[in-house]
C-alpha cells in the first residue's frame, strides 16, 4: 500500500462496508482520508477507527456529512474537503443503497431512490471533484458498481438499472478525463458482507437467493483492497474474486449460455413452488 503514501482521498458512503474498508486501508498505508455519509453519529465512530489505524501523527482523518443525492450539499462539502486534506488525490464513490424485491410490489419511492443515490449520487459526487483534478491535471475516480451492474438479476430491477448506469457514466467519464491525466476505475462487487447486504436480505425474494445462495459472501476488506490495487495500476473494470471474474466473462462471451442457467434454476424452483405458470 505504499503508493497511498501521503494521498489525498474523499470517500463518499465511508462510514461503512467497502467505504469503510477501503478507508481503514488507506490510512494503514499513510494516506489523508475524507470519509463522507449522511449519519454523524456512524462518521464519527468510523472516524476514530480509521484514525487508530494511521501510520502518522500527521495524518489528516476527517469526516463530513453529506447526502450524495443533495446536489448542493454535496457542491457545498467538496471545497471543505479539499482543504481540510490540503488537495485531493483520489474519489472513490462506494455510497449507496438497495432495495430488492418483485419489481411490480417495490414502492415508487424507492425506484427514485435507487436513481438520485446510486446513479445521481455519484454523478453529483465527481461534478462537485472533477474540477479540482483537472485543474491540477492528475487524480484518480473511483466509482462502485456491483455485479448487477452488468447482468440484470431477478429481483434487482430497481437497482440494476441503476448501477448500469454509473458504468456507462464511468465509460463517458473515462473519455472526457483523457485531457486532464484523470485515472477512472468502476469496480463490480458481489454480494459482500455489509450493513447494506444484510439489510437487503429483509426484502430479497426466494429466487433471488436460489441463484446466489451458492455464492460465497465476500469480505468487505478483500472487495476494498482490490479496488485500490486496480486503482493503482489503472486498472478500468476491477473484479474482486475468482466466481465473480468467471461470472463476468461468462456473461460478456456465452450470455445465452447463462441465461438458459439460470432460467433453469428458475424453472425448477417454480415448479416446487408454483406461483407462476411457467
């Protein structure tokens, strides 16, 4: 971890899960981190654990509060952050928030939810930075995704779409940000240990879990330490664990192949339990 020795990093949801992770790492290799959430109170007990974890005296640990999906709060935290850190290095944007269930029972409210925090929250997020890394002309962006940010999943139909979304944000971003030197990486998750993931197990329906019950849980420190691997090395789609790089290339080479699987897993979970006529 030495090539965070001295960078200066903003994380937007830090104060837990792979935002989190990923901060307690950087301050064990010596960075500045800007942690950022909406709940002060979990900021602020993030705060002190990434602290105990520096290297250094004068390594500069802070927190904001923000709300991703507030436009002008977000505009109003970038310049504090920057200086409370004395420059930025990188953005990683690993806030966000799910809610799976049958796509016709997911109240309307939280299809807007998933777009203003996961899509827009993200947008607003490298807006409210871009311009202090093309001023400078380096800097690295980070935006989390998820495995359902490239395939579709049951019971995900509010959230996928948004995180297919920040890929495509990410691939435009990558394009525009070649002028200025700016690094962009999108890294796709799986299914990690998190507050967010055994929240969504409250609302995640049956056959959900049948196709991925047979998936390992990640750990949030191993998600975390390869996004800041792959963005050290440039590295544009970053895919923690072995299944979930199977998976990927999977479905971008056979997708028929995967489909006719997991249609199958399906089928026969509905045929034990006939709620559809399949």
């Amino acid at each position: 971890m030495n090539f965070f020795q001295d960078k200066k990093v903003v994380i937007t949801g830090g104060s837990s899960g792979i935002g989190k992770a990923a901060a307690l790492l950087l301050s064990q290799g010596g960075a500045h981190v800007c942690i950022c959430a909406r709940d002060s109170a979990r900021l602020e007990e993030a705060c002190r654990d990434i602290r105990s974890q520096a290297i250094s005296k004068d390594q500069v640990i802070t927190f904001l509060v923000m709300d991703v999906a507030d436009r002008r709060q977000v505009r109003m935290a970038a310049p504090e952050a920057v200086k409370r850190l004395g420059g930025i290095d990188m953005l990683i944007n690993s806030a966000g928030i799910t809610w799976p269930g049958y796509f016709k029972d997911i109240p309307d409210g939280i299809w807007d939810s998933m777009i203003q925090v996961d899509y827009m929250g993200t947008v607003n997020a490298v807006r409210a930075f871009a311009p202090y890394f093309m001023e400078q002309k380096h800097g690295t962006i980070v935006n989390v995704a998820s495995v359902v940010g490239y395939k579709g999943l049951f019971g995900y139909a509010a959230y996928s779409p948004a995180k297919f979304a920040v890929v495509g944000f990410s691939e435009c971003l990558r394009q525009e940000l070649i002028p200025y030197d700016v690094r962009v990486s999108v890294i796709y998750p799986p299914d990690t240990d998190t507050p967010q993931w055994h929240e969504e197990n409250r609302t995640k329906p049956q056959e959900t879990r049948v196709l991925t019950g047979a998936i390992k849980v990640s750990d949030p420190s191993m998600v975390a330490l390869s996004l800041l691997k792959g963005a050290a090395r440039g590295t544009f789609f970053i895919i923690p664990g072995a299944m979930n790089k199977i998976t990927y290339y999977m479905n971008r080479h056979f997708p028929t192949i995967v489909w006719m699987i997991t249609s199958s897993m399906l089928r026969k979970y509905w045929k034990k339990h006939p709620i559809y006529s399949v």
